[in-house]
C-alpha cells in the first residue's frame, strides 16, 4: 500500500493579533489548502476575530484564545489543547513572545514563523521580516512576507486573502441593496490612521446623490457617524455602525460601486472579496505593505512629502507635530479617480 504522506500533514496557523492581519493571514491557509487537500488545516486566533472564519470550508477548525480575560490562565490552556493535536507543522505569522511560547511548546516537529520573534531560536524555518523603506517603488504586501513562510512548503506565488460570507449573511444586507450604494468606513482605532471627520463630510458632499451612502464600523464608531450624517448635504447617508458583523460588512462592501477606508481593517475585507476600494493614508504609508489587492482599487495619500511622513510604523493618538497635514491636506479630488 502506497501512503500518501501529503493527507498526513496537520498544519496549525497562528496569527492572535488584529482584524486585519487575520483577514491577510488567511491567503496563507488557500495555498496550502491548494497543495494539501486532504491534511488538517487549524488556525489559532483571538477571541473577538472568530467571526471573520467562519462558514470558511478551507479550515477544519479555529482556536480561540481568550487574550482579555485571565491571559496567561487562557494560554496556558491553549498550550495544552495544541500540545493534544499533534501538530505536524505549526506556523506562526505573529511577531511577538506569546505565539512564540504556544510554537515552541506546540510539540511540533516542524515550526515556522519571523525572525523577529523572541522565540524564533525555536523555528525549524525562521525568514526574515523584511518591512519596505517608506516610498519603495515596489513595497512588500504583508501577504508577500505571510508566504514567504510557506514558500518551501507551497510554491513561490502567494494565494490572494479571502473571506467567505454565507448565503444568510447575503440575504442579511440584501434590504441595503435596493439602489446603487458607496461603503465609508470611516473610523480607525488610531487618530493619525484616521481621515479627519470634515474632510469625510467634504468627500460625502461631493458623491452623487444618486448613490446611497452607508457608514460602516463598530457600534463605538457611532458617534463619528452621526457628527458625519448631521454635516453633510448628502442625504441618502445611513449609518450602519455596530448593526452588521464582520462577513456580513464584508458582503456589503463586495457589491459596492466603491468603498473607502483608512488604513485599517475594512480595506482588507474589500481586498478579500475582491471588492472596488480606495484606501487613504494619512500617518503611515503604502509601503508599509498593506495596500489594498483588489482588482479595482487605488492607494491616496498627500501628494507631496512632509519631513514628518511616516511618522512611525503604526498610529498614534494624536499627530506628533500638531497640524496633522498628512492628512488635511489631500484633496477630494484624488478621492474621486473613479467616477
């Protein structure tokens, strides 16, 4: 009898940070599900990031780690349920010590991940993590630096990220779907990531009003929507903050004439399902390596450099200089290059 060793396989991805980076991680758990369609393919993440998995038939299952409450009592538990699994490949897309601990107590015989991790002398395969300089010509996608893990495992062409709403999360929003519509996320965890509220309403005052225009966040992202919607002329603008989950927003966006993020979350799940998107930088920049990937779809920031841009890797609460012109100053023309 012939064993086919490929079915054997038993892979555990492994990225406990954000919305976004899960969203990106996923193009990691297509290819080898491409390559390897018979082996067990897991992913641990954190508790509040399930939601973007599932009904995601690529996986056989997902592993919560419950981050806020009792931390360190909630890894310890998940160490030993990864111990149980038998894991022949464990890989580790997050950066910092706590996923390094889960990979190197997993019991894996091979682990992968970044050399930046303070538990990477454990790796098996350690790559390096490689962040373009600030205005590469041709910046690294953070989906480039995810398959880089896997090259040796896989091929050297990454899979696109993906998310996967259900028929159900389709026939939820269908009652948005009555007329031509235009997606706003307008919100961002960090100040300087975020397009300022009256550069917002000016964009808005600019659609046609033809297209209804639905605000989309978190229910905390509210009260941006609502100072939005009493200063704009628009008035087919409608707040859905905090009324739709993660694939039923992702849903939205796919059917959009076009959608609008900051750097942030919603433009990762307009790239996973393929959605038209623009993105705006404000802080930070398109070589960090999360532009959008979607097929129609363009990068804005200001069109000339500041000495201060980027100011660092991720946001802050507040612009360093004070005058946050990295994104006062870009102009609602660039935002409208596809009408």
């Amino acid at each position: 009898m012939i064993l086919n060793f490929a079915s054997l396989k038993k892979f555990l991805v492994i990225q406990t940070a954000f919305i976004g980076d899960v969203v990106l991680a996923t193009g990691v758990v297509e290819k080898l599900r491409t390559y390897y369609p018979a082996a067990t393919i897991d992913f641990l993440l954190r508790k509040g990031n399930e939601g973007l998995l599932k009904d995601n038939l690529k996986l056989n299952n997902v592993w919560i780690w419950d981050k806020k409450n009792e931390k360190n009592k909630n890894l310890l538990r998940i160490i030993k349920l990864i111990r149980l699994q038998k894991y022949t490949h464990v890989i580790n897309l997050h950066r910092f010590s706590s996923s390094g601990l889960i990979t190197f107590l997993s019991g894996a015989p091979y682990k992968i991940g970044f050399d930046k991790n303070p538990f990477s002398f454990c790796y098996t395969t350690k790559i390096r993590h490689i962040i373009s300089k600030p205005f590469a010509e041709n910046p690294i996608h953070e989906t480039d630096r995810n398959h880089a893990l896997i090259a040796h495992l896989t091929d050297t062409e990454k899979a696109l990220p993906k998310l996967y709403p259900s028929e159900q999360d389709y026939k939820n929003i269908s009652q948005y779907q009555t007329h031509p519509y235009i997606c706003i996320a307008s919100a961002s965890v960090w100040f300087t990531k975020q397009f300022p509220y009256e550069k917002w309403i000016e964009l808005i005052d600019r659609l046609p009003s033809s297209y209804q225009i639905f605000l989309l966040g978190a229910p905390a992202d509210e009260n941006l929507a609502q100072q939005i919607i009493a200063n704009t002329q628009h008035k087919n603008t409608v707040s859905l903050c905090g009324k739709l989950n993660f694939l039923e927003s992702a849903a939205l966006m796919k059917n959009a004439v076009m959608n609008y993020a900051n750097d942030s979350a919603p433009l990762h799940f307009a790239s996973a399902v393929n959605a038209p998107v623009t993105e705006i930088y404000c802080s930070t920049v398109p070589a960090f390596g999360f532009y959008p990937l979607s097929e129609k779809s363009k990068s804005v920031e200001i069109a000339e450099q500041l000495s201060c841009r980027p100011c660092g890797l991720h946001g802050y609460a507040a612009c360093p200089e004070g005058h946050f012109n990295c994104a006062k100053k870009i102009h609602s023309d660039q935002l409208l290059w596809w009408l």
